[in-house]
C-alpha cells in the first residue's frame, strides 16, 4: 500500500507530504522558542536589574559558533543540491560536513558551559542565567536531534538513493529544512543573549 | 473479501485472512495489533486507552464527591481505602493532601488522557483517512510513534500516584509557585505533559498533512465532511497552541530540579523559611505560558465533539445540514479567535484596564461563531425526518447542553461578574456542562455511531438508550447545583465543599445531591459498557452501510473496512457531503462517491 | 518538487555562496556593533534589525522560502500572528497592571 505524494508533488498545493509536514512542525517550534524569548522579554522587563549578555558570556566563542552552525547551513543546503546533481560522492562529503560541524557546535558549547560551571555560574545562580542555560541547551538539544537525523541519512538511510531517489533527495531537503531552522534560531538567540 | 460479508473461516484462527496482494505476507501478532502503522489499529489503541482512562478519572472523581458530601467522614468501601493507601485515607478519612491529589489527577487525566485522545486520537485517526478516501494517514509510522508517546505519558502520569508525596496535587493548572515546591508527583506531571505535548503535536502534524493532501478525487475543502473541519481545525490548535506549554512545563522542571527561579518571585518564604533561590522569577509568566496552551485546549475538547454531532444529526434528520458554509467559516474563525482569548482565565491578577478590556472583546468575540455553529446545527433539525435512535439522542441533548455550557460562559468572560465568579462552583459548572453533556455526550453519539463500520454489528438500541436517559438525568444532577453553589460564593478545590465558610451554609446540602448523582451517573454507565463489549461479539450483525449514510467511510468501504488501502476501489467524489433527500432522487440519500443520481 | 535543471541548481548554488558571504558580514557587522555598547533600545533594535535579515537570507534561500508553495506563506503567516501575539501579549499585561 502506497501513500499517495510521498515523492512526487500533488498538482493542486505543489507539495509532497514531507515538505509540508516539516514546515508546520517548524511553525510549531516557532511557538516553542517564541515562548521562551517571550518569557525572556517578560522576565527581563520586569527585572529591577538585568546584566549586559556580554559581561557574563564569552562573546567571542558565541561568534565562532555562529560561523560554525552558519557554515553547515551551507553544507546542508549543498548536500541536497549534491543529490539534485544525481552526485551522491558529493553529497556524502558535504552532509559529512554538516554532521563534523555540528559536533564542532556543540563542543565549544561544552567547553563554554564547562567555563562557567568552574566560575560558580549555574543556572540558578539568577533568572538571567537560567534563561541563558535553558534557551542555549534546548537549543543543543535540536543541535543533537539534528545530528542523529543526518547521519542516518549520511550512513543506513542514504541506501534509499538506490531504490527511490526522489524520495530519498526530499528526506535531505527536508531534514535541510530542519537543519537550517536551528541555525536560524541561533541567528536570534545569539544576539539576544550574548549582546544585549 | 466481498462487500459487508463477514468471512467466516471455519476451524482456522480468524486472524488469518487469505493473502490478497502478491508481495504481501501475514505480519505477527505484534505488528498487527501492538505495533501497527494502520491508523483504524491505532484509532482503536487510542480509543481503548483513553476509555480507559476517562473511566479511571471518572472513579478519583466518585471518591472525591464522598468527601465533599460527607466531609471528615470515613469512606465506607474498606477495599478501596485499602487500594488507595490507608497513608491517604487514615481511619477511612481522606486526607486533604490526597483530596488535591485527587482533584489535580481528575482534571489532567480527563482532559489530556481521556477526551482529547477518544475526540482526536481514536475518531480522528479511525474516520478522518476513510472519509477523505485516503489509504491511510499521511505518516503512518509517525502515527504509531504519536500513540506509543502518549501511552508513556500516561503511564508517567498513572504512575506518579505510587511516587512518595503521591500525584500532582497543585490543580490540573499547576500554577506557579505552590507547583514549583509541591511533591515529587508534579515532576512526573511535568514530565508526563512533554510526553503528551509531543505525541500531540506529531499527531497534528500528521493529520494536517492527511486532509490537506491526501482526499480523494473531486473532494474539494469544500465537499468535505464538518466533521473532517472540525479534526482540521483542532489539529491547527494543537500544534500552535501546545509548544508554549511545553516551553513552560521545561522551565518549571528547571526550577524544581535546577533551582532555577523563572517562576519564583523574590523573597519567597515557605513554611517560615526563605526560599533559597536567586528568585526575580514571575508565577504570572506561568499563567500566561499556560493558558496561552489551555485556552485552545477547551476547543480541542469541543470542536470534534460538535464535528461529531454534525455527522449524526445530517444522517439522523435525512436533509443536509443547515448553513454548511457558514459554519465552516465559523469554525475557522473560532480556531483563529481562540489564540488571543486566554488572559480570560486571568482577569483578577492585578490586570490594567486596557488589556483587561482587550480580552474582554476578543472572548465576548469568539463566542459569536459558536453560537453560529449551534444555531445551525438546530435548525438543521427543522423539516428533517428525525430518527430517534441512540447516537441522534446523544447528539441532541448535546444542543442544549452545550448551549448551557456556552451561556454560563458569557459572565465568566466579563470581568466585572468574574470577580465574584471565578475560582467558585460557577466555573467547575460551567466548563463541565460543556464538556461533560457536552463533548462527553457527542464522543457516545460517535461511538454508537461508528461502531457497526469498526466492528461491522451495532450497539444494542433499548440498552443504548437506557445508558442516553439515565446519564442526561445524572449528569445535570451533578452539574446544574454547581451553579446555585458559585453563585453563593463557594469556592473550587474547597477540601470539605465548604463547610466551614458562613456564605457557603445555605447550599452545602447541594454536595450530598450532587455526590449521589454523581453515583448514580457512575452505574449507568454499566450498560453502556456491557452493551460495548458484548455487541461486539454479539451484536447484531448489519451492512457496510448501516445507517444509509452519504459520507465515504459508510458509502465506499466495506463492514469492518479492508486491512490495507481502506477501499476496494479508490473513491471519486462527486458530490457534497450530505446529500440527503435530494428532489427528484429515488433514494432519499447520494452517497459522495455516487455518480448520477440513483 | 519544482523541476531543477542541473543549470538551475549550480545558479542556485553560487546563491548559497553569496548568501554565505553576506551572513559573514552580517556577523561581524552585529558583533562590532555591540562594542559600542549603545543604550538599551538602540541596541536591541539594531542587533533585532540585523538578525531579520539574516534570518531572511537563510528562510528564504537556503530554505527556499522565495519560490515555496502559497500553502506554506500562508501556514508561516499565521503563525506570525500568533508568535507577535505570544511575545506582545504577556509583556503588556506587566506593563499594563491595575491602577490604585
């Protein structure tokens, strides 16, 4: 039994099934991280005092890793027009990229946690703090969701080129999709709370 | 297999069917019906759970009332005390810490574990691929993952009773900061919501992506079945509406496990003592974050129910329901209104004018398509051939039981009378009568309904409506007394029903009324849950298309529906969906999938 | 799925290239900016401002948000609504609260 426009596109809304689905599970994360930079704004508006991001955080390993998760963006979107070339070599390369450069993320993220769990700053420590921790390591974790869906697709997923390659190049692109709403939640929790 | 024959195998185990598709062989038991990816299986694993379920919360609420109608009194079933902890229940007398278990569990395991998985998981997942002429939902292994999660979920949430300190016990809403210092059970609450958060929104997004994409031939938005609107609208509540919950229910564990102070205001003090928390925290963040889920979460709760009541009163009145497009705007506009209503649910913590008034209007707003949806479901009834059989009794009794519900409503969202109102018995009447008559109502109406096309033989008629007259009678017992109780003052979660309170005298000898309604509902139910498991063996037996009905799942499937694909031949539709006693036809219903008229 | 030419795509590809490059830029841009420790509203407007525009670029060409179906804008839109009303909302009820 088939399910109808797993890989090819209905006519009427020009969509196969995943790309739509990917897309309001990301309007859903829109909700959730939206929750939280409201209660941000709330908790800071209401605050009689609020540290400046940057005289507690490391602004300069923030910025490496800005450059980093930016960087597999671009690997990710390249691996999928790899497979738009029928390439898989070059697709195997660039979703190895993305998959090195996440984990890239998320070790200067340990590194910089472990920093400040050394100088005593834990998440309880003020509601600045417990903002930074919970925002940034929610954030880690779709960093973590992100890199166990790709390298399912870069290893025992990435068998699927061989029996159905539409469907196989829509799961890249919509992983990809993925991929790039966490950097794209970066691009905003990095400013916020590493600048401001 | 042929069309609404049962096969009968004779001396073979009847879960062996003959293989009809070539590459096809026979999965085991576990992947047929523990682990399957079709959704009528998992439709039926929702809805078995979450009977289940309401039927658990149903009896925590039972034991509840025995407190309320005789407070201090020791509780006569010695089994059941035994059952419950005699550390909860010394010397038979409920204690209030186990009461507020009790309460908090009610309302959580009712609402998340009980109606929304029966309104969405089980009759969503059963009826909306079949009546859109879909072979299944869009993501079917994504659909057995949603059921498994929330089964987690409310394993964590059952569990939680065991825990030392037993359940929740800080309100089904668990607000900030008594839930943030309450016992371990509010971890497993927490814990238990981001199960059920989760299998929530994988759900929506399935079923957004099913109606969308995958109906029939000639099946257009507007062809489509109220019902199917109303699963897609509520599908849209779900997944926008449920992650600031998620959000918040994360926040509240990193408090009461990371010593955080998101919702811990500055110089707390417990039990004399200071907190020790950097605080700076606001508990109204917590409302906000909560009701801004809780808020749509009351029209999950109704709009499959009157998507239901639709289905059966078009069927049951053999004319087309009155104003369809009206009410599928309605329905899309109160899906949108429900997001911008929810600080109604806060008009008395200090709110200013301006917003307070904001919400004011857009609450008196949202109730203008409900009322819409419930007029034209009324005057659908006008000219009809009405039957009188169970579902139809069901889902009439809806009407006016909503409409109840709906009015009482009305006060509640104007802050001036809230402030006398809220957090009194008023309330509690108000959202039951809704849900309970209301909602609790129109899922019988649907199980009574769908059941010949699940099991392919009907519920006992006499029996079901036995079950329909008892429950209408004890179900407005129990509720219509809240009102005269929150309009004098009586305040919810009140331990002892208010007895100690001078206003409260004149009406606590409601409780003891209530209470024994609220018994008596209990054991009518006994023949709605014999007549459910002993139709379906016994039941009689009846064709695929029992009810002559023009929906798809009752015109173009066979009685209980093929295995795999749904459908013998894959629907067109040519037609809208209620076409009933169409002039000039020699049938007084047009089945969707029928080509000219008969 | 729209049908890429293997031209299409090695155009599209110099786009990420490009698109990689300004992200760059921006970045550096947002950091420097906030060496200059502007007060609160200025700051936060400037780094809101730059980071949009990133978030664009990256929506709109590595998520190729510019050529997507109307299905999409339309789901994307309302949940814009519903995230302005999410981060307005509660703030203002702070900011609004009852007057003695």
């Amino acid at each position: 039994m088939q399910i109808p426009y797993n890989s090819v596109a209905r006519p009427d809304t020009g969509l196969y099934n995943a790309k739509l689905g990917i897309w309001l599970f990301l309007a859903s994360e829109v909700m959730l991280f939206g929750a939280l930079f409201s209660s941000y704004v709330l908790l800071r508006v209401g605050a009689p005092t609020w540290p400046h991001g940057y005289t507690i955080l490391n602004v300069p390993l923030a910025t490496l890793n800005t450059v980093i998760l930016i960087g597999s963006s671009v690997t990710m979107v390249m691996s999928w027009a790899s497979l738009m070339l029928k390439d898989l070599t070059k697709y195997k390369r660039y979703m190895g990229g993305t998959i090195l450069l996440a984990f890239g993320f998320l070790i200067v993220k340990a590194f910089e946690y472990g920093a400040k769990f050394e100088h005593g700053l834990f998440p309880g420590e003020s509601t600045f703090l417990a903002i930074y921790f919970t925002m940034t390591g929610l954030h880690g974790l779709h960093v973590v969701g992100g890199i166990i869906v790709n390298t399912y697709l870069w290893g025992p997923g990435s068998k699927m080129w061989n029996t159905d390659p539409v469907r196989f190049t829509n799961r890249v692109e919509v992983a990809g999709l993925y991929w790039h709403f966490v950097d794209l939640v970066w691009i905003f929790l990095f400013p916020v709370l590493y600048l401001l | 297999m042929s069309h609404g024959d049962q096969e009968v195998h004779i001396g073979a185990r009847a879960d062996h069917h003959p293989p009809h598709e070539v590459e096809h062989h026979e999965p085991g038991f576990w992947r047929r019906y523990v682990f399957s990816t079709d959704h009528k299986v998992i439709g039926i694993q929702y809805g078995i759970t979450a009977l289940l379920f309401l039927l658990f919360g149903f009896t925590l609420m039972m034991i509840m009332r025995w407190q309320l109608a005789y407070p201090g009194e020791a509780f006569p079933l010695k089994w059941l005390v035994d059952l419950m902890g005699v550390d909860n229940m010394p010397d038979g007398i409920m204690l209030p810490e186990f009461y507020n278990q009790l309460g908090a569990m009610h309302g959580t395991i009712m609402v998340f574990l009980g109606i929304v998985p029966l309104a969405v998981g089980a009759f969503g997942n059963y009826v909306v691929p079949l009546q859109i002429g879909a072979p299944d939902m869009a993501f079917p292994k994504l659909n057995l993952t949603s059921y498994w999660v929330y089964f987690l979920g409310g394993v964590t949430m059952f569990v939680s009773f065991f825990l030392p300190g037993g359940a929740a016990n800080s309100g089904w809403t668990s607000y900030a900061p008594l839930s943030v210092i309450a016992t371990t059970g509010q971890t497993f609450w927490l814990l238990g919501m981001v199960f059920l958060i989760t299998s929530s929104l994988l759900g929506s997004v399935n079923f957004i992506v099913t109606i969308i994409q995958l109906r029939a031939n000639g099946l257009t938005f507007m062809r489509l079945p109220f019902f199917v609107w109303a699963q897609f609208v509520t599908a849209f509540l779900l997944l926008l509406a449920f992650p600031p919950l998620e959000a918040a229910g994360v926040m509240q564990l990193m408090d009461r496990l990371a010593g955080t102070s998101f919702f811990l205001p500055s110089g707390l003090v417990v039990s004399g003592v200071p907190l020790s928390v950097s605080g700076g925290g606001s508990p109204l963040l917590w409302q906000h974050l909560f009701w801004f889920l809780a808020h749509p979460e009351v029209y999950v709760l109704i709009l499959p129910a009157m998507g239901i009541v639709g289905e059966v009163i078009a069927n049951n009145t053999r004319k087309p329901l009155w104003g369809y497009r009206p009410m599928v705007y309605s329905i899309v506009f109160l899906g949108f209104m429900s997001f911008i209503v929810w600080a109604h649910h806060m008009f008395l913590t200090g709110m200013g004018t301006t917003i307070s008034a904001f919400f004011q209007t857009t609450t008196m707003i949202i109730s203008i398509p409900s009322i819409v949806i419930l007029t034209a479901l009324f005057l659908s009834l006008w000219g009809g051939s009405i039957r009188y059989n169970t579902p139809m009794l069901f889902a009439l009794a809806f009407l006016p039981m909503f409409g109840i519900g709906g009015l009482t409503g009305l006060p509640l969202g104007l802050a001036p009378p809230d402030i006398h109102l809220h957090d009194t018995y008023y309330v509690i009447g108000h959202f039951h009568y809704v849900v309970a008559p209301g909602t609790l109502f129109a899922l019988f109406a649907g199980i009574y309904y769908w059941f010949p096309k699940v099991t392919g033989r009907k519920m006992n008629d006499a029996l079901g409506k036995v079950h329909f007259y008892l429950s209408f009678i004890f179900i407005n017992g129990v509720f219509m007394p809240m009102f005269i109780q929150g309009l004098a003052g009586v305040s919810r979660r009140l331990y002892d029903g208010g007895a100690q309170y001078a206003h409260a005298q004149d009406v606590l000898h409601w409780n003891e009324f209530m209470s024994v309604s609220a018994w008596l509902l209990g054991i009518a139910q006994i023949p709605f849950i014999l007549n459910f498991f002993w139709s379906m063996k016994r039941g009689q037996k009846v064709t695929a298309n029992h009810w002559e009905a023009t929906t798809l799942e009752w015109a173009a499937t066979t009685s209980p529906p093929l295995a795999h694909g749904n459908f013998a031949a894959v629907p067109e539709v040519h037609r809208g969906p209620y076409e009933y006693s169409v002039p000039g036809h020699s049938r007084d219903y047009a089945p969707q999938n029928q080509v000219a008229e008969a | 799925m729209d049908s890429h030419g293997a031209e299409d795509i090695k155009k599209q590809v110099r786009g990420y290239i490009m698109v990689f490059v300004a992200l760059m830029a921006l970045t550096i841009v947002t950091v420097a900016i906030s060496y200059l420790h502007l007060d609160v509203a200025a700051a936060v407007t400037v780094a809101l401002v730059v980071a949009t525009i990133k978030a664009s670029l990256v929506a709109s060409y590595f998520m190729h948000l510019i050529s997507e179906k109307k299905l999409i804008y339309a789901t994307l839109m309302l949940t814009a609504l519903f995230f302005v009303g999410l981060m307005f909302l509660p703030v203002s009820h702070m900011l609004d609260p009852i007057q003695n």
